[in-house]
C-alpha cells in the first residue's frame, strides 16, 4: 500500500511518553535506594534517569554505590516496581492516536529504556502489542542514548533516518534521534522539564497526548 506521509517509521518511547508511569518509577527508585540504605536521589533526580536502561540508570540514581551492588539495587527497584505496576494507566488517547496512525500505514515502534519482560508485560496489560510493528529494549540493544536501537529498527524496515520520527519525553529520547540523524518530537507530560529539549532541536514539543495526536495527523 502506498505511503505518502512524510515518515514511515514512528518510534515511541515507552514510560512518560504513551504510558503514565513517571511518578510511579521516581518512587520506585527512591524506595530502592533507601533499602540498600543509600542517599535517596530527588524527585528531579530520579526522573532524570528515566529512559535509560536499568544499569545505567541505577548507576547515575546512586553513583556513591559499590557497583557490586548495582544488581540489589536493581532487584529491589523491580520489586516496588511490579508491585505497583498495575496502578499505571496509558494516557488518554494513546489508543486512538496509534490506531489512527497505523490506519495511515505508518510503521509503528517502541525504543524504550525498559527490559523486554517488563515491556512484554506493559504491552499484554495495555493490549497495545497488536499495533506495533517492533520494538527494541535497553537490555537487548545499547541503552539510550546511542544510536543502535533506532539504527536497527530503521534496517528493519529498510527506512532512511529522513523517514523516521523518534517521540519522547526525555533528553535520552532525543539525543538518541541526534545520534541516529532522525527527527524528534518532545512531549513535556513525562519525565523532563521540556525547557530541557530546545538544544536538541526538536519539530514540535506537544503538551498533551491530544496535541500530539493532532500534530502527527498533520505533520506526520
């Protein structure tokens, strides 16, 4: 079928951007630094590691830790995290946006700092896997912000980086759309401050999924 739009892949991230789950890991990674008994990082500074895979996260979350103890530390943080997991909701309209966009025969992706069970899991719950087309985790790929899992969704799909849009709500996400040479759109209802994106230049920083939405049929 034809494709006339101006990208044929859109990769999404994952938490803060489809999936309403910033506050939720914040905790979780403060909770877990308090277990092991570690200076528990701010709101701001555990937001701030979202969207990096889960050892580099913890790595920046408690960077006075014995690396050693980087795998209690992670095994705490998905305790408090599949504990609460299903307090988390997708945000309004993230349904509809994704089917309006596959209606439109756009190749559809994640890149997410997330592991692949912990996906795996998000994507059953949220019943969303049916409309993606791929997706790559930080535990199976390099984590954000290299470049890898956006090269190899692109190789994929045999799309240039002209013809795919990387989404996020982070630094992270769109510095690995620089890395990868791909445009980027920000969204500011996650886990960064959006006065944060502009260096990385992105076409449009959305405010709500809604907007996002209303960008994507019109730009997109």
């Amino acid at each position: 079928m034809s494709r006339t739009r101006r990208f044929d892949l859109i990769a999404f991230d994952w938490d803060g951007t489809l999936f309403d789950s910033t506050a939720l890991i914040t905790r979780c990674i403060q909770d877990a630094c308090s277990d092991l008994g570690v200076p528990v990082p701010s709101d701001a500074d555990a937001a701030y590691v979202i969207g990096l895979g889960l050892h580099d996260a913890l790595k920046h979350a408690a960077p006075g830790l014995d690396p050693a103890r980087y795998p209690e530390l992670g095994a705490r943080y998905r305790h408090h995290y599949l504990a609460r997991q299903d307090e988390l909701l997708l945000f309004d309209g993230t349904l509809s946006m994704l089917q309006d966009l596959k209606a439109r025969n756009h190749w559809l992706a994640v890149a997410t700092g997330k592991g692949r069970r912990g996906l795996d899991q998000a994507l059953a719950q949220s019943q969303l896997g049916p409309l993606f087309d791929a997706t790559r985790t930080a535990d199976e790929t390099a984590s954000k912000p290299h470049p890898r899992m956006l090269q190899e969704l692109m190789a994929e799909f045999g799309v240039a980086p002209a013809r795919t849009l990387m989404i996020g709500d982070t630094t992270h996400d769109l510095q690995l759309a620089v890395n990868a040479g791909t445009p980027r759109v920000g969204v500011s209802f996650g886990a960064h401050d959006h006065s944060s994106f502009e260096p990385f230049e992105p076409l449009f920083v959305a405010h709500s999924t809604r907007e996002l939405h209303d960008w994507l049929l019109r730009h997109g």
